[in-house]
C-alpha cells in the first residue's frame, strides 16, 4: 500500500457516482505525459526493427520528439518521413513548422513549397507563409 495515493473525486451524474478520477496537480500531470512519452520513444524503437522505413512512424518520432523539447531529433525524424514519403502532407506540415519555429527559413519556404505542390491553392498554406514571411521580417 503506498502512502503517496492520489486524492481521488468522485463525479456524480444524475445522483449516481459513476467513476472516480485521480487529481493530478500542474507537476505532477507534467511529470506524467512526460513519462509516458518516454515510454513511447522506447516502443517506436521497437517498431522500427519491424518496419525501419515506415514514414509514418517516422512522422510520430518526430512530433513525439516535438513534444519532448528535443528539437534537433524531431527535425531529423521529420526529414527522414518526407524522404520516405513525399505526398505525406503532415510531415511536411511538421517540417514547415518546426523549421519556422527553429528560424530554419528556407528548409521552411521549402517544406511549403512541397505541401503547395500536394494541395495546390490551400489557404492554410498562404496563412502560414504569410506570417512565416512576418516572422523573417521581425528577426532581420
């Protein structure tokens, strides 16, 4: 029996308690995904050994690594899904992000001009360009 238990809640719908959930503060909900995250970079790498040119697990190393902070290992995973796929859409979503984010400017326009190419006149595409362009105006 642990004396670290979690306060538990108990949600009533029409006068019935139907569950009880766990009441996980700030940290400690943090702490959590963080490790269930890790847990989840183990299992892709057990996944790779079955399928190593899989894009689009490559494309969920990536944003796992995203959401991890580890921002170089998520651009090589991004890279290497639109290698292995390149009318993969969300990779090169991914990619043009993470690059703007990074102020990796023309592997960015370059992942832009690739999606523009697979759905030629998507107005997310020019949003997107359009504050990139702001973004690159600001940081001269």
């Amino acid at each position: 029996f642990s004396s670290r238990r979690r306060h538990t809640r108990y949600i009533s719908v029409t006068g019935v308690q139907t569950c009880a959930l766990p009441i996980y503060t700030d940290a400690s909900m943090m702490a959590e995904i963080r490790r269930l995250r890790l847990q989840e970079v183990d299992l892709l790498a057990r996944d790779f050994q079955l399928l190593p040119n899989d894009p689009t697990l490559r494309y969920r190393q990536g944003m796992l690594f995203y959401l991890l902070d580890e921002p170089d290992r998520a651009l090589e995973a991004l890279r290497a899904a639109c290698k292995l796929n390149p009318t993969f859409y969300q990779s090169w979503l991914a990619l043009a992000l993470l690059c703007e984010k990074q102020q990796l400017w023309d592997e960015a326009i370059e992942a832009l001009a690739q999606m523009q190419k697979l759905r030629p006149g998507d107005p997310a595409i020019r949003a997107i360009y359009v504050r990139m362009r702001q973004a690159m105006d600001k940081a001269k």
